[in-house]
C-alpha cells in the first residue's frame, strides 16, 4: 500500500482529524524544565509544566496536542490508525505544523506542543519529518517554548539523537504491558524495538549531564526526560504484572513518567475484549495512584499487590487500602512521627508532609493547622493523633474506618469545609480557539 502527504486537504480540516487521532496517545505531561527566552526567540518554557491540565503552581495550561499523520503501515488491532481501517487519512508538513504551533502560541491558546505520529511509509521517514518539524521551529521560527516529541522504534539512532537536542521531552510508548500481549495483538512490533529507543534516550541523557557539568553551554539532550505509556485492559495482565513492569521502567530506565491509557474499543476485532461496562476507567485511575506511590511516597509494588493478591481494591485507593492492612503501624503522632512515616499516612500528601516537618518546629499543631496544610482529614483522622489526642473519638478497627470511609455522607466536624473540585480545560472545547 502506497502513502502520500496530503496536500489538497484543507488545514483545518487536517488539524480536526489529527487532534482528534492524538486524544488516545495520553503520555503528555509537565515539562519540568526551565529555559528562558535568549531575546532572540518567541517564547520559553517553565518546569510547572506544559500540560494539558492544571500546572503545580495552579495555573491551566495547554499545548497543542497532534499527529504529525494518522497513516499507519503497521495494523496493531487495538489502534483506531490501524493499516486496514477504512478513515480519512490526513497528513501535515513540517511548514504546517510549524505555522500552527507559533500562530496559536502567539494568540496565547498554547504553550507548546506535543507531537506524535503514525508511521508512513517507514520508521525512518516519520523521523525525519519529525526532526524536520523541530529543527524547523527551532531554527527558522525561533520558537524556545516547549516540546514534547515521539521517538518512533526501528528509527535509526541518529535521527533519534539529532531529534532529542532540539526536544524538551520524548517518549517511547510500550503499547501493551507485556510482550505476550503485543505478539498477539501487534504482532509487527517488538518489544526489543521499542526498548531501543528508550535505551538510547537514556545513555544520552546520561552522558549529556556529564558534559553539561565541563561545558556549562552545551546543547541539552531531552532535558525534561521521557516518558510512556501502557494500555490497560486490551490484554489480561493484571495490576501486579503492570505495576511490576512500571517499576522496572522507573528504576532501570529512570523514566519521569508512565503513564496508563484505558482500553477503549474502537475496532471490532475477535482478539479484542468486549468490555460490557465501558473502558476499565477506574482501575486506570487506581494504577495512576499506585504509580504515585511508588515515584513520590517511596512505597514498592510488593507492599501493595502480590501474586496472591494481584489487582487493587476498586472501593479504596492503595494508600488507604494499605493502611487498612496495616493498622498496627497506626495512629501517627504528627508531632513526633519522621517525614516518611507521615507520607504513609491516608489524607497526607508529601508537600502537606513537608509542611508539617517544618510547621512543628515553630509550635505545637492542631488539627486547624492540618487542614490548612492540605491534609485530607476526613481520611487522615483514623489514623493519627496531634498532641496525643485524636480529632474526636474514632475506633482502630478495619470495618469501622472502612464503613466511614466509604459512606459519602460522612461529614468533618463543624468548622472544616471541603474544598471544591476542579475540571480540566480542553484547547478544543472552547471555540474560539480555531484556526
């Protein structure tokens, strides 16, 4: 089957198709770098991030999220972009990607962008267009603002290389969590391919901090480091296998992120799982407050599953649910208790920990402060005292504190107020911002 880059379709047009074909590749994130504008250039980046959401300091901020094309020559079952599938088919040119990126950057609906991509005709081409695109905005443009590009597997080395000097972040997605489970659903692709890249990424990075550290100018090799991302529930792994394989990414790889993407049925294929009750939404929501645990609160994946008990809890968050398995390590004294303990505490977060560290050097704390802190209190009383007393009287018993917790009618004492929920902002819900 031949391809070729579309040039008669209308740009908008283009962007419609290929914004909507890049809503399932979810491993976008902060950018956690920080590059100041030269004065020569438009724009800069900024480590609270460039994301399609909220950013740490709590700012809403957005980017520019597409594929460079939908065409793909492999026919992975799971993927709306399959080879076989019969959709409109759209292409950019580096010149278009350029010019949507800095005219919408101008009009201040983004702040970078996040670039992936099919893969026409072969690994080596799409990278070239890529690294064209960002040796395009980089130079040409003069754009320094933030982006976050694909490294695509089977690519050569080189392309992989020269493309990581002039991106924030790349990525690498593993598809599915096992190589059993992408031999039977993508079988053209190889996990010893898609480990490549993500290898090579990683010895550069290395390397790149050791020559920063001589020559305090030179160029930086995806600063922001990379990420990927894994999806759940098209194969039969279960939480224990993908929490192991994430944790292996992470120590091994040094990964910033992994991210993980609920299947969700776009294809009728036999291979493919029927899913009566919708996309397992909430075990990927599960799995992203595992995978916090593991990168922020210094929990390992045997602490909170095992062979034996191999899935999470889908009425509790790891957290709670551990602390539930674990009572005769409760009630914490957060006047006494050391950094690490707090963070194992359900309802304290670790900046709300830090808070604390550092608040009860000045004074004694009550349970006030810790609201003001951040913590969660209506999951956190169970589980602590403050001064040796608790909140008011509450029984160390698994029923009792699990029946509370799940009751959505239990209320704090008088005084305390919960804080309101936040949604996240879409570039293209809103339609003024069209080209």
């Amino acid at each position: 089957m031949e391809y070729r880059i579309e040039q008669e379709m209308d740009l908008q047009k283009k962007l419609e198709i290929l914004a909507d074909a890049a809503k399932y590749d979810v491993a976008c994130t902060s950018s956690g770098v920080d590059r100041k504008n030269d004065g020569r250039g438009l724009g800069n980046c900024t480590a609270p991030g460039i994301c399609h959401s909220f950013s740490a300091d709590g700012r809403c901020i957005s980017l520019l999220k597409i594929l460079f094309t939908n065409e793909c020559i492999y026919d992975c079952r799971y993927c709306m972009n399959r080879r076989s599938n019969d959709i409109l088919r759209a292409s950019f040119t580096p010149q278009e990607i350029c010019e949507l990126t800095v005219g919408f950057y101008r009009r201040n609906y983004i702040e970078g962008l996040f670039l992936s991509s099919g893969i026409i005709r072969s690994p080596d081409f799409t990278m070239e267009l890529l690294y064209q695109t960002l040796y395009k905005l980089r130079h040409e443009y003069q754009f320094q603002g933030y982006i976050h590009v694909k490294a695509i597997p089977g690519a050569d080395p080189e392309l992989v290389e020269r493309t990581g000097y002039l991106a924030d972040r790349m990525s690498v997605n593993l598809e599915l969590p096992t190589a059993e489970g992408l031999q039977m659903l993508a079988p053209q692709k190889k996990r010893s391919g898609m480990l490549a890249p993500i290898r090579q990424v990683q010895q550069m990075r290395n390397q790149n901090k050791k020559e920063l550290t001589v020559y305090r100018h030179a160029p930086r090799f995806v600063p922001a480091g990379q990420s990927t991302q894994m999806i759940i529930g098209a194969t039969g792994e279960n939480d224990f296998q993908i929490m192991k394989v994430a944790e292996h990414m992470y120590k091994k790889y040094e990964l910033k992120r992994v991210f993980y993407s609920a299947f969700i049925r776009v294809n009728d294929d036999s291979l493919l799982p029927a899913l009566p009750g919708g996309p397992p939404l909430l075990r990927e929501h599960r799995l992203y407050q595992a995978d916090w645990l593991l990168r922020y609160y210094g929990f390992e994946t045997e602490e909170l599953l095992s062979e034996d008990r191999p899935d999470f809890n889908v009425f509790l968050d790891p957290k709670c649910d551990w602390a539930l398995r674990h009572l005769e390590q409760f009630p914490v004294e957060v006047m006494r208790a050391d950094y690490y303990t707090l963070l194992r505490v359900p309802g304290i977060g670790y900046r709300s920990a830090r808070r604390i560290v550092k608040a009860r050097r000045l004074g004694t704390l009550d349970y006030p402060d810790l609201k003001k802190m951040g913590v969660v209190l209506k999951r956190a009383v169970y589980f602590i005292t403050c001064g040796g007393k608790q909140m008011y009287p509450v029984k160390l018993q698994e029923d009792y504190i699990l029946r509370n917790i799940l009751d959505g009618k239990e209320k704090l004492q008088p005084g305390f107020k919960q804080e309101p929920a936040y949604e996240q902002l879409s570039l293209f819900d809103d339609p003024r911002f069209s080209v």
